[in-house]
C-alpha cells in the first residue's frame, strides 16, 4: 500500500484485546519496510482538554527531546529517535 501511494512513511492506530489503544510506526525504502516501531497509548488526551486559548495552531512544530545515554549508545533507541525526526521533518541537532 505504501509502495502504491508513494509514501515512506507510514502510522497504523488500532485497538484489540490483547493490545489495546496500539499505534505502529513505520517507514518504507523502495517498497520494504525499513523500520517498524510499535507503541502503546496509555493516556491520550486532545487538544481541547488543554486550556490554551488560542496559544496553539496546527501549523506548529513540536519540540522534540530526547534526553538520557539510551538515545546515543543504544542502536534501537538511535533509529526511533531517527523516525521521529523524520515524521515531523526536524534535522539532527
């Protein structure tokens, strides 16, 4: 499906028993799957339950923080910290 719309990166939410409230993030290269990250979403809560008044617009860009030794020695924490900076288009600072 990736490969047919022409998208690299890609984010399934879906809901079952034994996973409940379970997002999967994925991006592809020429039409396989490269990296694949499954999470779990305990407690979501939307934009209308924060009381910001105007302070918040859907063009923003999010800060992103990746803080602790994890996120520079580990191998899986590197590649998903690399997706994230690719789902919202940030550079490596």
């Amino acid at each position: 499906m990736a490969k047919q719309q022409d998208c690299s990166l890609f984010v399934v939410g879906s809901t079952q028993k034994k996973r409940p409230h379970n997002l999967v993030l994925g991006r592809t290269f020429d039409g396989h799957v490269l990296d694949m990250f499954e999470t779990g979403v305990e407690d979501y809560k939307g934009m209308r339950e924060f009381k910001s008044e105007g302070l918040f617009s859907c063009d923003m860009k999010p800060i992103l923080m990746f803080q602790g030794e994890p996120f520079e020695l580990s191998e899986v924490h590197r590649r998903i910290k690399n997706l994230f900076q690719d789902f919202f288009k940030l550079c490596d600072a």
